[in-house]
C-alpha cells in the first residue's frame, strides 16, 4: 500500500463558524494504480486532493483522521519530512494551466526549479534534463519552449510543461486535479494518453480528479464518487458503470452525452 | 488616437522630468552663484539676465537656491520612500504571505496609523528628534512605511494561493523562496506606480513641513522652505514664489504624468 487515506476530515477554521468541507475521507491507492475522484464541483475533490500533498495550511484548518504515505503520518510528521516527501515522492499539476505557472519566469527555469532544490546538477545537467523532460511529455521543439514565457504557450503546452515541472524528480504519485478541464477534447485526449504512458513506462501512481465522469472513465481503474464534502460511492470502474448504487452517481452517468456507445 | 494621448502624457512627463534632473545635475556640477552667497544691493532683485530668476529677500540668487533646494526635496523624497518601502515591503510580504495572528496585530497597528493625516504623525516624530533634514527623511519614511505594508500584503494574499506557488511549495521550495523569487517579481507593477505616487507625497509632505518650520532649517534650501521663505514677499516680489512653486509644480506633475502613462501601459 502506498497511499492510505484514513477517516480524513477537513475543517475550516478561518471564519467564525468552522466549517467542514471533507467528512471521513478514505482512499486506498497501490503502486502503479490510477485512481479517479469524480463529484460536482464544490463537492470537496480538491481540497482533499491538497491535503494529501500536504499544501493546506496547518493553521486555519483542522484536519482529523490520517493519510498514511509509505507508513508515515502525513498530518503529524515533522514539517522537514514532509518536505522530504514533497518534493521527491508527490508531484501535482493544476487546473488552470495560466495560473500553475509563473508568468514572469521563463518556461525552463521553472521546469529545472525541482532539480534545484532537490538535486546537486550543475547548470548544463540541468538544462539538459529539462529539455530531455520537455521532449518526454511530447513536446516539439523543446529549445524554443525552454525559453519560452507562459504567456507565449498554448493551454495544452502548458500542460505539458507543469507535467514536465511535476515530474522532473520522478515522483512515485501524481495528483491531477481538473488537468483536463480547460483544454478542448482533441488536447484532452493527449493529455490523457500521456498521462497513461507514464504511468505504464515508470509505473507511477496517479490520483486523477474531475468533475468529467467521461474523462475520468477513461484513464482510472477504480473511481471515488464524492458528494457534499463524503465518498459516496467507490468501486472499479466497471462496476460504477454497470451497476452504480446510488441515485448520485446515476445521475452524473446520464450527464454524459450519448453519443457513442460506452466502451469501457 | 487614444494611443496618441498616452504618448503625450509620457512625452510631457518626459521633458519635465528632464528638466528637473537637468536642474539637479546643473547644481551638483556648477551653480550660478555660491547659494548662500548674499548681497546686500541685490534684496529682492527682479529677474535680470544675470539672475534670471532674482534674488531672495538676503540677494542670494534664486536659481542657485533652486538647484540646490530640488536636490534637497528630491533625495528626501527619495530616501523617504526607500524607507518607507523596504520595511513596508518587508512587512507587507510577511503579513501577507503568513496571515495569522501576526498579520492582525500589525494590520490593527497599521491602521491606527493611517487613521492620523500623515503629517500630525511626522510633527509627532519630529518632536521627538528635532527638525532637520535627517529628521524629516527618518520621520516621514516612518509614516509611510503603512500604506506600502498594506499595499504590498494585499498583492502577496492574492498571490499566495496561486497554483503556481502551490506547486513550488509542493517542490519543496521554502517560504522565502517562494516571496522573493517568485511573487515579489510580480508585484513589482504595483510597486512602481504607488512609489511614484509616494515620491509626490513626499515632496509635498516636504513642503508642508518645512513651511511648518519643522523640516529643512536656513540656511540650506529646499522647495518647501523656499517657499515658505517667498511667502512673505508675495506682493513685494511674487516671482518668488511663483518661480519656486512652478518648479515644485513640474516635479510633481513629471511623476503623475509617468506614473499614468505607466498604468495605462501597464493596461
Ligand atoms: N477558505 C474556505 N473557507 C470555507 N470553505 C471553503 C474555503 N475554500 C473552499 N471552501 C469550500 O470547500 C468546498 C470544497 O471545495 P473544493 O475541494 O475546491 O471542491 P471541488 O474541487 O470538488 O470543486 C467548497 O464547498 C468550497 O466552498
Ligand atoms: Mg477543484
């Protein structure tokens, strides 16, 4: 087991009233698996996605439960393990690819920032790394997009690229939340395809989130549903097709357009 | 057409500015006259060709006075913002960035701040140290350290949840990697526009205080003085006055004009 989320809830605590957003989250992820959550948005995908990378702030919020990465408490180790583990074993790419990147930074800066912090290349090993890493999420002519600003590259390139940045250390778990869903179908399916060949060839895990049951259907081997902040329902992802339980998840299934047949 | 009226406000602006740098630099190299030089025979001289803005009320001349009382007003106005800006940077970027406890406490004591006009809090300090120009740069470099904190910590809450600095934090890049390499650049923008508008605070603030009698102390010059200074010759020689202020009216208006056409550049 490498990932083991255990009775996770998550509170606010920077207003008056707290407020709960995630009641009683559990998740179980093996090496090499991808698992999908799928729910409305506001339903609380992405804030247990941020808890699990450890990026919500331990001062405003109250989180109750455990999220187990390789055996160690990623809600009460120290904040210089959970750095380790940060930066080395989890990597995670947003959804507004505008927004994932620093606009005032150069594309193959911020790809190499990881190598920077993380590892002890020179220059030129780094660059070289970079580059090797921007022709790996299939990108064409990497020496320009290195020296591109953000703002020069397509919504897809830049996905790309923030896969790039994510991966560059090789992590061993990939959260994707929404990756897909400011990009047209032709780059989603790229992107998507992409996504599974990493996950073939390195054998790395990937928590795919969206609120797009179509999409998640076709890269996930087990799916979440979440509702109102709980899991609703969870099963492989045939199961969910064939035989969903609950009204919930019946109705995001009919939310997908019927044009072709589903062929999962 | 539009773009027409912007490149006239940065062209003014241009020319004014040029103009009081050049004053400045003309004073750091040669004055016309000693600036403290009087003569008696020349009290409250008109302009003539060899003073071509006349002479104050002891015959020192007026344009020498000038140059050296715009490097004055300048370089307080200069290092009133230096000051006020780096601790407000500072400040700013950690409220900011953290939030907490620590964030209300000094935004409390920043508003008890900014709720006093500026200047009865520069009198306050002055007070206490004394008039002088040192004084007044220290003084109202303090006072404006708030509204810089308060500008720059909005930028930093607004960026400190941004994807991109998630995803470095998730590298394991640390806090004061993420403040200064990666939001400060880009708050830089809104930096620049308000220091401009703090560097035309400054000059005024300046003025005011020395017309006060608490800034710049005679026999040095600065623009506030020397128009504190023309104010009682207004009818026997309103050039004075008029000459100085008009210099003290293209500094400030060579800023707005830049900072607007920064803006709009900026979009
Ligand atoms: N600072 C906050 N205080 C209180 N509630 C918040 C805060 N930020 C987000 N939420 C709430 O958390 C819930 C879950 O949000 P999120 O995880 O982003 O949903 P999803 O990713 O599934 O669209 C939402 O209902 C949202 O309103
Ligand atoms: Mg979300």
């Amino acid at each position: 087991m490498m990932l083991q989320v255990k009775d996770l809830s998550i509170e606010f605590h920077d207003h008056l009233v707290p407020e709960t957003v995630v009641y009683d989250f559990d998740l179980q992820m093996e090496p090499g698996e991808i698992v999908g959550i799928v729910g409305e948005s506001g339903s609380g995908k992405s804030m247990s996605a941020l808890a699990i990378a450890g990026l919500l702030s331990r001062k405003d919020m109250r989180k109750k439960g455990q999220i187990l990465y390789a055996g160690k408490d990623l809600l009460t180790c120290s904040r210089k393990e959970l750095r380790a583990l940060q930066g080395k074993e989890i990597g995670m790419v947003f959804q507004e690819p505008m927004h994932s990147l620093n606009p005032l930074r150069k594309v193959g800066w911020q790809v190499e920032e990881a190598l920077l912090l993380h590892s002890d290349l020179t220059k030129e090993e780094r660059k070289e790394k970079a580059l090797q890493m921007l022709s790996m999420v299939e990108l064409k002519d990497t020496e320009r997009i290195y020296r591109s600003y953000p703002h020069e590259l397509s919504g897809g390139q830049r996905q790309r690229v923030m896969l790039a940045s994510a991966l560059i250390c090789h992590p061993k778990l990939l959260i994707a939340d929404e990756i897909t869903t400011s990009l047209d179908v032709t780059v989603q399916a790229a992107i998507l395809k992409l996504l599974q060949r990493f996950n073939k060839e390195s054998g790395i895990s990937i928590l795919f989130i969206s609120h797009d049951l179509n999409v998640v259907k076709k890269i996930c081997q087990r799916i979440l549903v979440m509702q109102k902040g709980r899991v609703v329902e969870e099963g492989t992802t045939e199961g969910l097709f064939e035989n969903p339980k609950t009204e919930y998840t019946r109705e995001l299934l009919d939310s997908i357009p019927k044009i072709r047949k589903l062929t999962v | 057409m539009n773009n027409n009226r912007k490149n006239h406000k940065l062209y003014i602006g241009l020319i004014l500015a040029g103009l009081i740098v050049l004053l400045i630099l003309a004073g750091l190299i040669r004055s016309p006259y000693p600036p403290q030089k009087m003569e008696a025979s020349l009290k409250l001289a008109g302009i003539s060709a060899a003073h071509p803005m006349g002479c104050d009320q002891f015959g020192r001349d007026i344009l020498s006075r000038v140059m050296i009382g715009a490097r004055t007003t300048f370089l307080i106005a200069f290092v009133t913002n230096a000051i006020g800006l780096f601790f407000g940077i500072l400040i700013g970027a950690l409220t900011g960035y953290f939030g907490g406890f620590f964030d209300e406490i000094l935004m409390r004591f920043n508003d008890v701040m900014l709720s006093f006009p500026s200047i009865l809090l520069a009198l306050v300090l002055i007070a206490l140290m004394g008039p002088g120009t040192y004084q007044v740069m220290i003084a109202m470099g303090i006072v404006f350290i708030p509204s810089y904190a308060r500008i720059v910590r909005s930028e930093f809450i607004r960026f400190r949840n941004m994807d991109y600095v998630l995803a470095i934090r998730l590298m394991g890049g640390s806090h004061l990697r993420i403040m200064f390499l990666h939001i400060l650049p880009n708050v830089k923008g809104t930096i620049l526009t308000s220091l401009i508008i703090g560097f035309n605070n400054a000059v005024l603030c300046e003025a005011a205080m020395s017309f006060l009698g608490i800034g710049v102390q005679p026999p040095d010059a600065s623009l506030g003085l020397m128009l504190s200074e023309a104010q009682g010759f207004l009818f026997r020689a309103p050039s004075y006055a008029l000459l100085v202020g008009f210099v003290m009216i293209c500094m400030i208006l060579s800023f707005s004009l830049l900072s607007d056409s920064l803006k709009e550049v900026q979009g």
